[in-house]
C-alpha cells in the first residue's frame, strides 16, 4: 500500500496492544488466540505481567507482523478496516457504555467467590444491572467483551486485597483507561489507512490506464489482474508494476502463439483459438468463459481446454482457480504426476502447507506407480521428475 515508515510504526503498535475498534469488529474477542486477547484488552499493563517466555513469543510476533506490513502484507488490517459495519457499531456503543456504567458497579472479591469463580454467573449478574436495552446486554460483540473483561478481572482480584478490591475499582478503571486510549488511537489510524489506500487506488489506476493506452485495449479487462497481484502473498508491492507487466507481456504471448492442429477434433482447436484471440485484448475472464463454454459440450475432449485454463489462471495470478482445474485434469488423467506436483507448488505459494504435502505425495506415489508397472520405459526413467 506504500506506507510510510511511520504509519508502519503505529500501524503495527496498535494492532500488537490493541487495535480493538477494528479488531474486534471483524473477528470478535473469542476468535483470537488468549495471548493477544490480553494484549487486545489489557494493553502495557497485562503486557508487563507477561512472562519472560510469552513476552519473547510477543516481540517475535511484533516482529514478524511489523515486516510483513513493510512488505505490503496488510491484508488482514484492511479486512479489519473494512469489517461489518454493525460489528463496528456495535463495538463503539460498548465502549461507550463500559465507560459509563461499568465504574458504577462494585463486586468484591468475596461475591466472586461465592459465584464459585463462574464467568457466565458473573456475566448474567453485571448484565442484570445494565439498562435493558444496553449493547453489552443485547449484541454478541458486547457481550464477549464484557466476558472477556471480567476473565480478565479474576487476576486482580485474586492477587490483591480481597477485602477492598472490586471490579470496579481495580479493574475496570485500568482496562477502560487502555480501551479508551486504544480507540482513540484506532481511528486516528483508520484515517491514515484510507489515506494510503487512496494514493495507492490512484496510482494502480494510472498504470492500468498507462497500459491499456500502450497495448490499445479496454482497462476493464486489466482489472481482474490488478486484484490478483494486488492480493498475491509472494509479490513484494515495491515490484507490483513489474508484476503487472510482466503478467501482461505473457499473456499477449500465449495470445499469439498458433493453435497447433491436434487429433482432439476442430471443435477443441476452435474453442482454444477464440479464448487465444480474447487474449489479445488481455480479456482473461473472457478466454475462461470461452473455454468453459466449450467444455459444456460431451462431444469435446476437456482435459487440453483444461491446461489451456491453467495457463491463463496462473499467468494472471489467479491461484485458487488453477488449483481447481488441475483437480479436474487430475480426476481425468490418473498418470499426471506433474499437474498435482505444480499443483503442489501453488499450494505452497498460498500458505497452504498440508494441502502442499498431500499434493506433492500424491505425485510420488504416482511416479512410484508407474515406475513400477513400467521398469523397462527408458522415457520415465530418463525423466528425473519421475
């Protein structure tokens, strides 16, 4: 997105003690794993209580959350940024109401003993006390963090004067002073973000623009491209454009490269030929649909409309749908140890590691199969993939 040094910075601070306004929009306080829950709620006050070993396991996840915003991996703070609108709602009434009723009310710990330490006991009681149509009664988003808060109480009350300590008193204050000053800090972010998402929309519409003046082609047809490298997790955004072009230089490529007769049947040729021509106006969604079209037909063989699919999926970046059309040349053609190798590959490329493994064993079991229903075959045995 082309941040600054210094909006990284505080980017990456907020969303490490708290960016709970946005946070907690999209995901919810249960969803997140406990250590961050307590960062998210407590701030540098339960950051400071943590252990040398959990403090270690925070810088490390700082770390690697700040460099993966230097690389333009940001995809989950705009999915926070861009939540559900309710949820955001939702969440900045609660806020306001554990600021105004929550200091009101005193537990001690000795009520909380007597609950028998039961958080649901304890949530039905404090939410008896809230007016009736409060959200932290009402909304799933207000009451998971009015649990969370009250987990969150159990360790100061039981560490300090039970006698004296109540909620209200010595927890809650100090966790609404972190909410507080996490919200504030929230939204002077957020206005960051649409700042840098708005140089950033521009310029992508500037070089789309550029490129379909230089190649004489509609710049509606470049934006399913501009969105799949946009959101690829191995293109770094300092090399987006290069991306890009390099994307568009292949295509045009493929556009121009014949359509060699085959014994599929002209039909096939034919279908492969109108895909390769709506490819010279870098229309990929077209040459798809083309594709597929032809592949409604029972008369047609599919598996070469298939790969001819693949190639144009994977040279616009458009991973998930290769990976499902080298599942259906798989199913067709049992022998194609490359197709679910590559396919392997992709996997891996999209972070999906168990997907990675069975893909790649898949393939070795292949080549194991036939290797040993062939040993003679000089062709496999010269093949080093097999």
């Amino acid at each position: 997105m082309g941040l600054s040094e210094d909006c990284i910075e505080k980017l990456t601070g907020v969303a490490l003690a708290g960016g709970l306004a946005g946070t907690l929009a999209y995901v919810g306080v249960s969803a997140l794993a406990p250590g961050l829950t307590e960062l998210i709620l407590g701030g540098g006050a339960l950051a400071a209580r943590l252990s040398r070993e959990r403090q270690a396991s925070f810088t490390a996840f700082q770390k690697t959350l700040a460099k993966q915003l230097k690389k333009g991996i940001s995809t989950e703070i705009e999915r926070i940024h861009n939540g559900d609108p309710s949820k955001r709602a939702d969440l900045d009434q609660a806020l306001e109401e554990i600021n105004t009723h929550l200091p009101k009310l005193a537990f001690t710990a000795q009520e909380i003993a007597q609950s028998g330490f039961d958080v649901e006991t304890i949530l039905d009681r404090v939410s008896d006390l809230l007016p009736e149509n409060a959200t932290l009664r009402q909304s799933e988003i207000g009451r998971t963090l009015l649990r969370q808060l009250i987990e969150l109480s159990y360790h100061h009350v039981l560490t300090s004067d039970k006698h004296a300590a109540t909620l209200a008193s010595f927890s809650f204050k100090e966790i609404i002073g972190s909410l507080a000053s996490i919200k504030a800090s929230q939204e002077s972010i957020e206005g960051k973000i649409d700042d840098a998402a708005e140089v950033s929309d521009r310029r992508h519409a500037e070089l789309m623009a550029a490129i379909a003046r230089e190649k004489g082609v509609d710049p509606a047809h470049l934006k399913p491209l501009f969105e799949a490298v946009g959101h690829d997790p191995v293109v770094d955004p300092r090399h987006y454009e290069t991306a890009i072009r390099a994307a568009v230089e292949s295509l045009l490529a493929r556009a121009s490269d014949p359509v060699q007769p085959s014994n599929d049947g002209a039909a096939v040729d034919e279908a492969i030929r109108l895909a390769r021509k709506k490819l010279k106006e870098l229309d990929t969604e077209g040459a798809v649909a083309a594709l597929e079209e032809a592949r409604q037909s029972p008369l047609i063989q599919t598996i070469r409309l298939l790969r001819e699919e693949i190639a144009i999926h994977e040279t616009a970046y458009q991973w998930e749908s290769a990976l499902e059309k080298r599942a259906m040349v798989a199913t067709l053609d049992k022998d194609d140890y490359v197709v679910i190798g590559q396919a392997g590959d992709i996997a891996s490329r999209l972070g999906l590691r168990e997907k990675a493994r069975q893909s790649h064993q898949m393939a070795g079991a292949i080549c194991e199969r036939l290797l040993l229903s062939d040993p003679d075959n000089t062709e496999w045995q010269r093949d080093l993939s097999v």
